[in-house]
C-alpha cells in the first residue's frame, strides 16, 4: 500500500488550498510560510517518506507563491526573515516527520518479520507434531506427557484405545481422575520420583476400565528446563500381561517337569536296587553251576545254558549299574573325591582294561602321553569311567583292523584328553543325540549295537560334575575324536 488513496489526495489538497487562501488574504507583514507545517504534518498519515518530502516541497512552493502574490505590507526584512524561517520549519518538520515514519517503517518490517517467522516456526511445529503423531500413534506402547501438575499433556492412540477414551477425554485431565484412586495410590511415589528428577523403571498391576487386570512394564523418565528444573515427564508403558502369564505357565511347566523327572529318576533308582538283588543271586548261581562246584552236570548242555545265563545276567546287570548311576547324577546324590592324580597310572589301568577286547576286534591300540601334564585333579572313579566309556564306545564303532589312539596334553587352562579312533564316524546332523540317554546310532543295520546308548550320557554328566566340558568331531568314513577337557585347579 504503497499509493495515495483518493480522500487522502482531495484531504491533501483541501488543507493546502485553505493554507494558500489564508496566506493570500493577509498582507506580508503579516503572513508567512509556517502554516504550511500543518500541510508537512499530514505526511504522518502518508504510505511512505517519499509522500513527506513531496508535502515538503509543496509547501515551499507555496510559501514563495504567497511572497509573491500576497498584498505588501511590513519590513523587508522581516518579511523574508518569516520566509526563511517558514522553509527552515517545513524541511525540519518534513526531516522529523520522515524519521518517524522510517522508524515505523522498520518497526513494521521487523514486526512483519517476525510474524512470518512465528508462522514458518508454527508450521513447523505442527508438522513436527503431526510426524510425532503419526510414529507415535504406530507403535504398540503406551506414550503420555504429564506436567508438573500430573495433567496430561500428550497421549498416542495406544493409550487411547487401552483407557477406552477419546483424546479429548485425556488432554489437561489430571492422573488421578484418568487411573482412579486405587490405582493412583499405586504410582505416586513414583509419579513423586519422576517429578523430583529421577528416571523410573518399575512393574504393575491395574485394572482397565474394561476391567481387566493388566501387568505393566512402566518407564518414567524426567523432562527438563534448560535451567535444569523439572517441567513433567514421559510416560511410557508395554502391556506384558501375555508375557507374564506365558512366564507363569513356563514356571509352572518346570515344576511339573521337575517334579516329573525327580519321580522317574526315584522310580529308576528303586527299580535299580530292587533288581540288582535277585539278579547277584541268579548270577552267582548261575557260577556255581557252570563251574561245577558241587560236583559234575550230567550233560553238557546244563553247563552251556548255565554260561548264557550267567553272561546275559552280567549285561542286564551292566545295564541297571548304568541306570543307576544316572539316576543318581540326575538326582544330585553323586558327590566327588577330587585327588591330583597321576594321567599316566590312570590312562594305563584304562588303556589294560579294555586291551582284550579291542585284541578280540583285531584293533590296535596306542598312547601318547610325551606333552601330557603328571597329573590331574579329578576323581579317580569318575576319569576312569570317563575314559573307559569311551574307550569302549570307540572299540564298538571301529572296524577290525582300525586304530584308538589314547593323547592327553596341557592347555593353558585344561587337562586335554583325547580319544581318537578310525571307525566309521557319525553324521554331523546326529552328533548332538549321541549324550543322550538310551541314544544308539547304527552305521551299518547289519551289525546291530550292543547296550543301551547310556556310556556317554553318563560320561558328559560326569564331565559336567567336574565342570569340564565334551566335545565329538565325525565324519562319516573318517572316523571320530571325542575331547575331554577338566580344569587344572579345583574351581
């Protein structure tokens, strides 16, 4: 707006032609040029500066037009004296007039500024805000603002949907009325701790107005000035009540579990002891018999059977020692007798153990004892039934005219013993079913597997007595290296 309007034009020329018309109808010694300030004045109202100093000029015109067509009359002198001083107050009103109109001017510009940058930051913000809004309202937790006064501030669809009220039910309503007294009582001390400064994390229980109870997983974290005070906090809230309960069913699960396998592992042990009494008798008749003590068998057929019933009770019997002693390592009744002792006496009574049955299989056995350390800390009965576990599992895998190699050597924080052996090896994909109980894995189905598959469980749970650890490496056609290792020094 930066043109005259036309009642500001024809209020401009009104003044000036009333000013001009007064000037004429006095003589000279009596008039002068100063009315003409008031035509000045009107520049205040004018769009800009330059509408000033045109007024300016204008009023210079016309105090010389009136020097020159006005009646004379008075001093010379004084009469332009007046003049003068008329051209020196129109320019020097005209000057402040345009100042004062620059300084508004500039105000303006500043102000109009300023607005432009209020809105540009406005717009900003409220897409700032509708960003927030949209990630916000998509994830699956709870998110309020709560002030200093605990009104909500904030609060994403989530929260909404779970307090089953529409923003406008939420927005500036205070914590206590939104939760209920109940379970208001339950968050002040931390909705306090929060307001004090201190992040909150912390666990419980409310009822929705569905009236569901419902476990939360609740996060408090405290929103600062940047002086450093308190202006409210964030709320944010995950409804674990599914997880809680899957919790409570997995626990439960356990129990019932552990209850179960302490009842198997009770029942086993029982059985065991139960059998193991008749089975001795049966046995040691069964000698008696096949070796003749109260004299000669009338046939020799007696004698034979007698055999058979005595080696099949000792793999029965064999058997129910195994199911024993799992049943008391899994019962936690198997309590060790840790000694230092010496690899190679142990490794020797092992290696002499088993020397007729892998000469029966045509294997050739072998040790390698020049890295080994002189002794381990374990317990005697334990190691020794470690190594002849498996020993006697890679005698049973190996094909007659394989090779079982025996190493044991130091490593920086283990006794390392080794078992390898040429067999025929496993699969990979198998590997980890071989420590299971009751585990038999056939490579050729024509030959079938003596025993039960319980050595190696037995073996990893005796290694895992002495918190050692077991590991087999196979493959198929290459053989099998099972390693053993149990920690130096008693843990």
């Amino acid at each position: 707006m930066n043109q005259l309007s036309g009642g500001k034009l024809i209020l401009g020329a009104a003044v000036a032609a009333a000013i001009f018309a007064f000037d004429l109808l006095l003589p000279l010694g009596v008039a002068a040029g100063v009315p003409y300030v008031f035509l000045v004045l009107l520049g205040m109202w004018a769009p800009n500066t330059r509408h000033v100093f045109a007024l300016a000029a204008l009023g210079s015109i016309l105090t010389i037009a009136g020097y020159l067509l006005s009646a004379m009359g008075g001093v010379p002198w004084v009469v332009l004296t007046n003049r003068a001083l008329a051209f020196f107050v129109i320019w020097s009103t005209a000057l402040l007039v345009a100042h004062r109109k620059q300084g508004q001017e500039a105000l303006k510009q500043a102000f109009d500024e300023l607005e432009e940058r209020v809105n540009l930051r406005t717009v900003e913000l409220r897409e700032n805000e509708a960003q927030l809004r949209m990630i916000t309202d998509h994830l699956p937790i709870l998110i309020a603002y709560i002030d200093t006064e605990e009104r909500y501030r904030f609060a994403n669809s989530k929260f909404e949907e779970i307090f089953m009220r529409p923003r406008s039910q939420i927005i500036g309503h205070r914590l206590a009325d939104l939760t209920g007294a109940e379970a208001y009582e339950k968050l002040r001390p931390r909705v306090h701790s929060a307001l004090s400064g201190e992040m909150v994390q912390f666990e419980t229980e409310l009822v929705y107005p569905d009236g569901v109870p419902r476990s939360l997983d609740l996060t408090y974290v405290p929103d600062f000035t940047e002086t450093g005070e308190v202006k409210g906090y964030f709320g944010l809230g995950i409804d674990i009540t599914e997880r809680k309960s899957a919790e409570e069913d997995r626990n439960q699960a356990l129990i019932e579990a552990e209850k179960a396998n302490k009842a198997k592992t009770e029942f086993l042990a029982g059985m065991s002891h139960e059998l193991r009494t008749p089975l001795n008798a049966i046995l040691g008749f069964a000698e008696i018999i096949s070796l003749e003590y109260f004299g000669p068998l009338g046939q020799q057929k007696y004698k034979e059977y007698a055999a058979d019933i005595y080696a099949s009770g000792e793999h029965l019997l064999a058997l129910i020692s195994d199911i024993l002693d799992i049943s008391t390592i899994e019962a936690g009744k198997v309590s060790l007798n840790k000694e230092h002792l010496p690899i190679e006496e142990v490794v020797s009574e092992c290696m002499n153990v088993v020397a007729n049955n892998a000469a029966t299989n045509g294997l050739a056995l072998k040790t390698e004892l020049a890295d080994a350390p002189p002794s381990i800390f374990a317990d005697r009965r334990a190691i020794r039934q470690i190594l002849l576990n498996i020993l006697t599992n890679a005698i049973k895998f190996t094909p007659p005219g394989g090779n079982i190699d025996l190493r044991a050597r130091e490593s920086e924080n283990d006794i390392v013993l080794e078992i390898e052996d040429t067999g025929s090896g496993f699969p990979e994909d198998k590997l980890h079913e071989l420590t299971e109980p009751f585990a038999r894995l056939e490579q050729d189905p024509y030959r079938p597997v003596e025993g039960w598959g319980l050595g190696l469980a037995i073996t990893k749970s005796l290694i895992d007595l002495h918190q050692g650890t077991l590991e087999i490496n196979s493959q198929v056609g290459h053989g099998t290296t099972v390693t053993v290792r149990i920690p130096k020094h008693a843990p």
